[in-house]
C-alpha cells in the first residue's frame, strides 16, 4: 500500500513539474506610449502606459487583459493594437474599444479591454491568443492611440515582456530577440510606406 501511495505521489510531482517546463510563452507584457514614437514623431506632451496580463482558464476561454493609462488626451477616437515594429507603419489587429470600457478622471483616460480572438482583425484574423502572445513577446505588435488631432495616432509605444515574467521560478518565459518560433509572418509596413520583405 505505501509502494503504490508512493508512485501515486512520484507521478503527479514530475506531471506537476512537466506542466511548469514546458510552457514558454510570458504571461506579462507592457509599453510606454509617446509621442514620438509615432511615425512620423508627434510633438505631444500626452503619455501613456499598457499592462497586458495573460489570463489561463481551466473551465472558460483564455483571454488577455489590458489596461491602459492616458494623460494628456482627452479626446481619444481610436486605440489598437498594431502588427509592426518600431520602425514600421503596421495594420491594427484589434480594437481596444470596440470590447473596452473607457473611464475619465480628472487628469487621465484609462482604456481596459479583454483580448480575445473572436474580435482579432486584420493579419490576426482566425488566429489564437498563442500567436499573439508570441508576436507580443517578439516586439511585432504596438499600441497605437488616435485623437481627432492626430487621426493616424498621438501616441504609440512597442509591447514588450514585463520585467517580472524574469522572476517567476519555473520560467522559460520567450524573451524579445530569442528564436522562439513566429507566427505566419506579418506584412508589414516600413517608414517609407514601402512593403517589407
């Protein structure tokens, strides 16, 4: 009885420890928006910041949720996330407000949506949170936000893996530059307009 309560117990350990080795992908991601990291660079003084949380359910769909701090604007009439580098003039995949709530204080905006691939668009089209997830941690997405002002967007800023995806024991979280493997490319867009490559 204690051999077989002992190979019970082995066997849900290193299933246990299997589970924590084998995901890759973070959980936490962020971005500094500002103006000049527009194309071409916007002369503002709003700014903003996104966290975006991978959330993992058991009994219900995955999803992605984002908060986004904005000071400075006021007159917000669009915020997407974007396929594209720092370098790129990229296509929106999702809109922040079309499944987000908008909430106005005193000095600043705050945009919270949930990410979920039923409101994927564009070259995310029919693909999963995983992808996202990926090109998220590869620097291929940014966020973008518009104002009647700036009508291709006021300010932007490139997501990137949160700092504590680092410390979670366990970890083998895909950090930007690795060579983790990519979704289906993206068609991106480059300064000049021109397509890349």
């Amino acid at each position: 009885m204690f051999l077989l309560a002992s190979a019970i117990l082995s066997l849900l350990i290193v299933a246990s420890m299997t589970e924590n080795f084998t995901y890759a992908q973070p959980k936490k991601f962020k971005a500094r928006l500002i103006g000049d990291n527009e194309i071409p660079p916007v002369n503002t003084t709003a700014t903003g910041n996104a966290k975006l949380t991978f959330k993992g359910f058991k009994v219900k769909d995955d999803v992605i949720t984002s908060r986004i701090n904005v000071t400075g604007i006021t007159n917000v009439t669009g915020a997407h996330i974007y396929a594209g580098d720092n370098i790129e003039m990229g296509q929106p995949i999702f809109d922040l407000l079309k499944s987000g709530m908008q909430n106005k204080t005193k000095n600043a905006l705050i945009i919270k949506s949930d990410i979920e691939p039923s409101d994927f668009e564009g070259l995310m089209k029919a693909k999963t949170l995983e992808d996202l997830r990926t090109a998220m941690a590869s620097g291929d997405t940014y966020i973008n936000i518009q104002t009647s002002n700036h009508p291709d967007g006021e300010i932007r800023g490139q997501i990137h893996v949160s700092d504590s995806n680092a410390t979670q024991p366990g970890s083998n979280a895909t950090q930007p530059g690795s060579n983790a493997t990519q979704p289906e490319s993206f068609n991106k867009t480059s300064r000049s307009g021109t397509q890349a490559e």
